[in-house]
C-alpha cells in the first residue's frame, strides 16, 4: 500500500465558507485548516479519499492533478473515488469545467457516493457548505455507485461504515492490504489536536457524537496500528498511535 497525500494547501474559511490562501491572509478571521484528500494505491486500485476544494494554481490546472503528476500517476489511472461528505472542500475537484460544462476529473474511476448524505445536501439549500451547481453536476455522471447500507465493504480492501457526526450521514473507510490498516475519519478526525482535546464541536452537525467516534477510534487505532489520515491538519497528513 502506498499513500499519496494530495495537499492542495492551507486555507482560512469564513463564516461564509469562503476559502482563502492563508499565506498572504494571516489576518483574516476565521477557521484555519489545511485542505488534502489522499491517494491510495494497491495491488488492485488507485483509490481517491475525497478530491479536495478543486483549488487551481497559477496556470489555471487543478492542484490535485498537478501534485498527481508529479507521482508519475494520471487521472485517468484513479479507479475509485470515495466521497465521506459531500461539503464543498471535499467534492468539488472531482469535476473539471469544460466550455460544455462540467466533467469528470477521473474519468475511469468509480465514484461512492452515500445516497443519504446526498438527500440531506439538498435539504440543506442556502447552506454554504455546499456547492449546489458543482453537486447536482456530480451527481449526473454515468460511473456514480449510490451506497445505501450502514456499513459493509466495496471489496476485500475497502471498508465503510456511516457514522455521523459532522453530518448526519458522513461514511469513514479503512483500507487494508497487507496487514497494513489506512484509516479516514474525515471531518469526524480532521486534525491531530481532535484528540488532544476532547470536545464537542459546534460546527458539527452532532459534536458529541463525534467526539465519542475519535475516543473510539484512538483506541482502536493504538491497537491495530492504524496510519489515521488527516485531511485538515495544517502541519501532518499521516498519524500513527
């Protein structure tokens, strides 16, 4: 197993949801937080956790495919496309806008989606966490696998599991080969100071549940030697207990 973080920087995000490169911006107000998804590759898959806020750097290409390019790994190589939640800052660099609209950036590449996060997305209109016309483009591509179960596997690699916490249907995978374990908690276990301190987060759809997931998740993850990986941390991308 190798793990590829894809970091596509450190950012500030306002109350609206704006994001903003936080180097130029040290003075703005709001929620600082790193922003990169992370590239599995197995004997079997080239695996996507979530595709990043589809940041673009000064050439105007998606930093995702470039930090991909610079693995020698192209995006028509990705076979699967794991989506935790379907916040702006976690789905919107898996298209690509075209003069004819929007694409599929991984165009090979299955893309899971939780049916019920989805319904809960479009419940939430007027929420600024989400990017309505990136999302309802998303959802009308031809390679969407629609996952309904609490839990269950995609194959003998891929574990998932619907949790909660910052959003009601927010899904956590672990993968494994090898005796290697790759745990994402998402925006359950953004950062490594979530477990340093143990709280409730207002931002969270359900704070205290996800609080209770991370005591869990320490624990397990201290006993089976998980590499918890960490989309939001401003300084680590992999933790190890």
């Amino acid at each position: 197993m190798k793990i590829i973080p894809i970091k596509e920087g450190n950012f500030i995000a306002d109350q609206s949801k704006n994001f903003k490169i936080l180097e130029g911006n040290p003075h703005s107000k709001g929620i600082k937080m790193s922003i990169q998804a992370f590239l599995i590759i197995t004997e079997n898959d080239y695996i996507l956790l979530d595709t990043g806020l589809g940041w673009k750097n000064n050439e105007g290409e998606l930093i995702i495919n470039e930090v991909l390019e610079k693995e020698n790994v192209q995006n028509t190589q990705i076979t699967k496309v794991l989506l935790s939640h379907l916040h702006k800052d976690h789905i919107n660099g898996t298209l690509v806008r075209t003069d004819s609209g929007f694409e599929s950036n991984f165009p090979n590449a299955k893309i899971y989606i939780q049916k019920r996060e989805l319904d809960f997305a479009f419940e939430s209109r007027g929420n600024p966490s989400f990017d309505f016309e990136i999302l309802e483009a998303l959802i009308q591509q031809p390679n969407i696998v629609w996952m309904n179960d609490d839990q269950g596997k995609i194959n003998n690699e891929i574990y998932y599991e619907v949790v909660g916490g910052h959003t009601p249907f927010l899904q956590v995978f672990k993968i494994v080969e090898n005796n290697e374990i790759a745990f994402y908690g998402a925006d359950n276990l953004p950062q490594e100071s979530y477990l340093k301190y143990h709280v409730a987060y207002k931002s969270d759809f359900d704070g205290k549940k996800a609080m209770q997931l991370r005591i869990k998740w320490q624990k397990e993850a201290i006993e089976n030697n998980w590499k918890i990986l960490l989309y939001h941390d401003l300084e680590k991308s992999i933790l190890r207990l």
